[in-house]
C-alpha cells in the first residue's frame, strides 16, 4: 500500500499549500490563516493517529453556475461566501495489511450564504462525513435504516433544517440521501472546492503547479487509495486481489464503504 507518511510529511505539504494559496489564491479567501491553524493544532498521538480540528476556511468570488435560486440582484450573488469548516479529522498515517480504514473521525462542512448587511438571504449546505461508529457518549451507533455508506455527502442536514432565518418558499428539504464519496483531508477538500466553484485565471494558475500536483497526489495516495481496493474488494472473491503483490482488505470495511445498512 506504500510507504508510512510521516508527521513531517503530512505538515509540509500543508505548509506549501498554505504558501501556494497566499501566491496565487489571496484574494478568493478571506482567512488563510484557516490553513495555519490546521498546521499549529496538527498533532500525532502515541499509537500512531494524526489529527486536528475545528479548522476554518472562507472563500469568496465564487462561480455559482448560470441557473441559481432564488433570484436575486447579481451584486447580491457576488456577497457569497463559502465556509469550508473541518469538525475533525483523526487518522492513521501508515499503511494496514490487510487493508482497514485508515480514518478515525472525519467530519466536514460547506455552507454557502448570501447576506444582505444582516440579514441573511440565501444559504446551502453539504456535509461529507464517516459514519461514526460510537455516539458522543461513547454507546454504539445505531444501524441506519436506509442506505448508508460509510464515507459520504449529504445534502442539508441541521445547518439547514435548524436555521430559523431561512425562508424556503416552495423548496422541499427533506432528510437527502448520503451519496457514497471518498474521504477528504485538508488538501482534497480544498481541491474540491476550487474545481466546484472556480474558473479565473488564479484558479488555473494554482492547480498548474508542480508542487500543488505534488501535495494532490500525495492526498489521494494516503485517503483514496485504501477507499478504491476496499470498494473494489466487494467484487472479488474473499475480498482478495489475485496478482503478484496480492492485496488484502477487512471485509467489514469493504462492505460498509457500499453501505452501512444492514438491510441492503
């Protein structure tokens, strides 16, 4: 599966993102100091897990696409800011065999919101997350009763449905489906937010970079990777990989990342 990441390796390439963002990114994002606080607060525990949490990051000048409701005036569009917010996210930094989740807790938000001085006139929200295994007071999680994968994005959710000041009109917002998604770190989620609402020249500029390829790739090598042979294993047998470097994988972890539920 590859070699163990370091501390070190993960808090430099949060480093070079921070410095590629203040290059090229500035004035899309209102706190690059979002980052810096994920590097200072970023820590390894004894056995071996990497953390941080409680980290915030707000983009503005955003592509929201042609077709938006509600309708409101384009200056108004323009006030839009988006939240990327991590609650937690704690993981083990080197690879298992046989392969097994490599996240502990993962757990991150995007709000958009529109505001008039004030007032609040607009607002949307998804959140990407792991299914927890315990609650906060440490009892088992119950099964979900729908579908349920353990990595996934949800539409809505509180941020939406306890907000008093949202007047919905005739939007329906119901409990959405959580829609299989592959983990994010600090550096995916970013990427997902920059290839989701931006196109100027900043934005082309960035991704174009050597090191930002490099710091990319080295995310999807440490959360993709062990996600794409666990789903993978669900279609071979005994969750077995047949070639010369055979690869092995937990066959819970493999069947909850299709669902959790124990009804489908």
């Amino acid at each position: 599966m590859g070699k163990k990441t370091t501390f070190a390796d993960v808090k430099g390439d949060l480093v070079t993102l921070q410095r590629l963002l203040s290059k090229y990114f500035a004035e899309n994002i209102l706190n690059v100091q979002g980052i810096e606080k994920a590097i200072t607060q970023l820590t390894q525990t004894r056995n071996g897990k990497l953390c941080f949490e409680d980290a915030k990051l707000e983009f503005i000048n955003l592509n929201l696409g042609k077709d938006i409701r509600p309708i409101l005036d384009s200056e108004q569009y323009n006030t839009t800011v988006l939240e990327l917010r991590f609650t937690k996210l704690e993981w083990f930094s080197y690879p298992s065999q046989p392969i097994n989740d490599p996240i502990n807790n993962f757990e991150l938000q995007l709000i958009l919101k529109i505001k008039d001085t004030e007032k609040l006139l607009a607002k949307s929200a998804w959140h990407f997350e792991k299914h927890p295994d315990k609650k906060d007071d440490g009892t088992p999680e119950a099964t979900p009763e729908f579908h349920h994968p353990l990595y996934h994005l949800h539409f809505g959710g509180y941020e939406l449905t306890d907000d008093e000041d949202i007047e919905y009109g005739n939007i329906m917002v119901i409990e959405a489906p959580r829609i299989m998604h592959p983990p994010l770190d600090m550096v995916l989620a970013i990427d997902f937010v920059l290839n989701n609402f931006y196109s100027c020249q900043s934005f082309m500029g960035l991704i174009s970079e050597p090191d930002y390829i490099r710091i990319v790739r080295n995310a999807r090598e440490r959360f993709w990777k062990p996600f794409a042979f666990g789903f993978a294993s669900n279609f071979t047998t005994n969750h077995n990989f047949r070639s010369e470097s055979q690869v092995s994988v937990v066959s819970t972890y493999a069947k909850n990342l299709i669902t959790y539920s124990e009804t489908h």
